[in-house]
C-alpha cells in the first residue's frame, strides 16, 4: 500500500461529499507533501478505473483538487476522528 511505503500507517480514513479525513500515523522523516501526492495519484488512477460516473466531478482534469490541508496531533492516536472538524483545531 502507499502508506507502507512510506513507513507509515493508515489509521482511520472517513469521506465527506466534497473532501476526505484520514489519519496516517508518519515517522518524522516522511515529506507529508510527496504522501499526499503519491495517495492522491494512486487513489486517482484507481477510482478512475472502477466509477467512470465520477467523471463529471473532476477538478480541472483531476479527481482531486492539487490543495490539501495537514494537522499535527501529538497524543493518543486512540482518540482517532471522532473529535475532528474542519474548523476546530486537533
């Protein structure tokens, strides 16, 4: 998988309607921008594959929008999602 790749790890993934949360345990050494990138172009050529009716949803071409937005949480990975939004800090 991509995360393995990177000697990370997938911990919780959740879609909304426009946009995805997922919470990847990373070592300090992983570029969080080439992750990013690398789960954005192989989730890409995948979806494009299997759901040929997400055509008309592309940004510019692309599935994905080329923007993303990282947070740091230091803790217990336990507390996972269910305390995350969009407008308030982790």
């Amino acid at each position: 998988s991509v995360c393995e790749d990177f000697d990370s790890r997938l911990i919780e993934m959740r879609g909304e309607s426009d946009h995805v949360h997922l919470l990847v345990e990373i070592k300090p050494k992983t570029s969080i921008s080439i992750l990013v990138n690398s789960l954005k172009c192989v989730s890409s050529r995948l979806l494009k594959k299997e759901r040929k009716d997400l055509e008309k949803k592309y940004w510019e071409g692309g599935l994905w929008s080329p923007s993303y937005m990282a947070r740091s949480h230091l803790g217990q990975v336990g507390k996972k999602m269910e305390h995350c939004s969009d407008e308030e800090p982790i």
